[in-house]
C-alpha cells in the first residue's frame, strides 16, 4: 500500500514509537503479535460476526436526494451513526477487545472525548465481562453528560481528568499514566490512529470496513467503485482514515479531511491542527500537532468533543505533507448550521463531529455528475444540549 506504514512503523516522516521504557515492552508486545492475530481465521470470524450481528453491518450507504438537488452532485451519507452505540467507535472497540482477549489481558482502559470510544470501549467489556477505566476530561464529562451515563451503566469506572484544559489530551495523558503503573495485565484501547506504533495502523485497519464497504456499496447505487470525492471530519481521524483507507491508491479519488477551526482558525480558539500545527511529538508518535516555539503542546478548542484534539494520526500527516488528501476547517457556527441543515434536509441528527464535515459542502464546487461520500461518523443525541443551546430550542 503507497500510503500505509513501512516496517518502523513510520507513514514518511512520521510515526514511531516514543514511549518511556516503562511501556516498551506492552508496546513491543503489540507490534509483534497483532497482524498476526488479526490475521488468525477464528479472529476474522468472530470480529466480522459481531459486525454483522452486535454492531449491524453493513451500515447503509444512503442517498441523500435533498443534499444531492441543494448541492448539485450525487451526496452519498455513510451511516456509521446507525451503529450499536451511535458511532463508528464501535468497529474498533470490537477489534481491540478481541485482540486482548488473545493477549490474555485481564483490565481494559481507554480515553474518550466525545464520550463514544468511551462508551464503544465500555459496551465491548460488558459484552466480554473485563473490568474497564475510561478516562475523560472534566471538561468533557460535563458537556457528554449523556454518555457518561451510559459508560456508569455499562459497569465502566469514568475517572475525570483534571489537569491542563480538561479535554482528551489530558484524558490521554492520565491513561498513559494508568498504563505505565499496569503493565502487564492492561490493555489500552486507544479510540483513533494516534498513539504510539502499531496503534495508527491498527485501528485504522478496523476502521478501514467503511470503506471497504462504501466502494461495494457505491458500485450498487451507481455502477462505479470510485466516487470523485470522499470527505470525513478529522480530530485524531479514525473515521477519516476508515473513510479513505480503501481509497488512498486511487489517486483519482479526491480525499478532504475536515478539521475544526473552532471561533476562528486564527481566533487562538482553534483546533486546526494542519494549518496551526509544526511537526513534533505527540502522545507517543511523531506528527504534526499544535505547540509553542518551546515545543509546549497548544491548548486546542472546539464545540465538539470529540475534534478537541491538538494533533492528528500520523498517516494524517503524512497525507498531508504529501498532498494526497486535502486539509481544510469549518468554524463552530459553520458546523452547527450545518447540522441544523441535516436535520431538516434529511431528517438526521448528526454528531457535532460529522457535522464539521456536512459543512465543507458548502465551500465546494461540484459537478452534476460527481459522486461524493461523507462519512457520518456519529449520531447527535449526545450533542442535543450544545445544539438547544445554540439555536435556543
């Protein structure tokens, strides 16, 4: 694959593995035994059973005919939010559990900002009775409140993280904490293609059925596999990186990676990691984040939870660096009436997050012709409190 990760676990320049050598060994563990658990038949036929039959794949490729007359293309919506649990979070959560099930761990935990890898992450310990720790940001907790309930009822431990701006860097941070403190019998379920390697190459690779599925699906709705575009809103990127993974050697296919631009990509309230970002390190892999000239990692902010992130994954970067996708941001209001729109064009509430990516629709060009997927990445009744809010329901 033209784009996917070389043998050091570098995308490029950037990946890697910077961890302390406390979690060396966890993470050496993992880079040596997961494409080939992964690859296991029993492993496939249990990680595609419970897609099918637990989460409900295939989630729809659905035409949107109001979005396609408004827009003057083919808008095509992946229905991730049609999963068990509301997200696309859930394809991975699956993987992950299933692969330390085989590892023998015995205690899972995980970071969430928007609350749906958190409770993805809860929902699959239930499912396999391991004890689970979900950390997140006080921040957070208190603008998902929603989903913090459903962890508590799924049997998680939600442990508030308190430092720093209290978002998901710093539910990260405390996770990796928990991690060096629990070696052996541990396993962290990072929700994105962030982290240290094999992580971005890993989750990116449970992701990837979106759009294994997209390409079938389109080639159903209109005789070809290849849309002109896809389009998927970016934090760390998981959904992204599913959206696009089936895509990425088709150099025809135009890939736009939407981030959050928050009050303004210039605003100093902003979660534009591209265009704010310099390289450098960041929760254990090299990738273009948002920092100061001293290397301090730059507070980022947006409305949405789960975009509240100050890097992205290093396959992002590298398709970035390389100009194989398109980096672009929409603003907080930008993406709230843009969810506004999906809901009375089409009658679906989306995440804030897919939102961010409804929104580019706006700056674009197309033609009649053109086939565009986005990635709906998740469902809005997590975010009904920031949208009353806004719009004064």
């Amino acid at each position: 694959m033209k784009y996917g990760v070389n043998e050091h676990g570098y995308y490029g320049d950037f990946g890697g593995a910077y961890v302390p050598e406390m979690l060396y060994p966890n993470v050496e563990e993992l880079r040596q035994q997961y494409l080939k658990i992964i690859n296991e038949p029993d492993f496939k036929a249990e990680f595609d059973l419970l897609l099918k039959d637990y989460v409900g794949r295939p989630s729809p490729l659905y035409f949107a005919k109001r979005y396609s007359e408004k827009y003057g293309a083919n808008i095509f919506l992946k229905r991730e939010d049609l999963n068990h649990t509301g997200s696309h979070k859930i394809n991975n959560a699956i993987g992950q559990i299933l692969l330390a099930q085989r590892l023998g761990k015995k205690r899972i935990i995980a970071e969430t900002g928007a609350g749906q890898h958190g409770v993805a992450t809860a929902t699959v310990c239930a499912l396999k009775g391991i004890e689970c720790v979900v950390y997140m940001g006080e921040v957070d907790m208190e603008r998902q409140a929603p989903n913090v309930s459903r962890m508590k009822m799924l049997g998680a431990k939600v442990v508030p993280a308190c430092s720093g701006s209290k978002t998901l860097k710093d539910a990260t941070n405390e996770a990796l904490r928990d991690w060096i403190a629990n070696p052996v019998d541990t396993h962290y379920i990072i929700g994105s293609v962030v982290g240290p390697y094999p992580y971005p190459d890993m989750v990116a690779r449970f992701q990837s059925i979106i759009s294994f599925e997209a390409k079938k699906q389109l080639f159903e709705h209109t005789g070809k596999e290849l849309p002109e575009y896809v389009m998927a809103c970016v934090g760390g990127g998981s959904n992204a990186m599913g959206m696009f993974y089936h895509f990425l050697d088709d150099e025809s296919v135009k890939l736009i990676a939407v981030e959050a631009a928050g009050k303004g990509v210039n605003s100093g309230h902003s979660a534009a990691t591209t265009f704010l970002g310099r390289e450098g390190v960041l929760h254990g892999s090299r990738t273009i984040l948002m920092q100061t000239d001293d290397g301090q990692v730059v507070e980022p902010y947006s409305i949405s939870a789960g975009l509240d992130y100050p890097g992205i994954g290093p396959q992002h970067a590298h398709l970035y660096k390389v100009n194989r996708a398109q980096y672009t941001s929409v603003t907080d209001d930008e993406a709230l009436q843009a969810g506004l729109l999906c809901c009375q064009l089409e009658g679906i509430i989306p995440a804030i997050e897919s939102a961010h990516a409804l929104a580019q629709l706006e700056k674009m060009k197309f033609k009649k012709d053109d086939n565009v997927i986005i990635c709906l990445s998740g469902r809005g009744d997590k975010d009904l409190d920031t949208y009353i809010k806004y719009f004064n329901y």
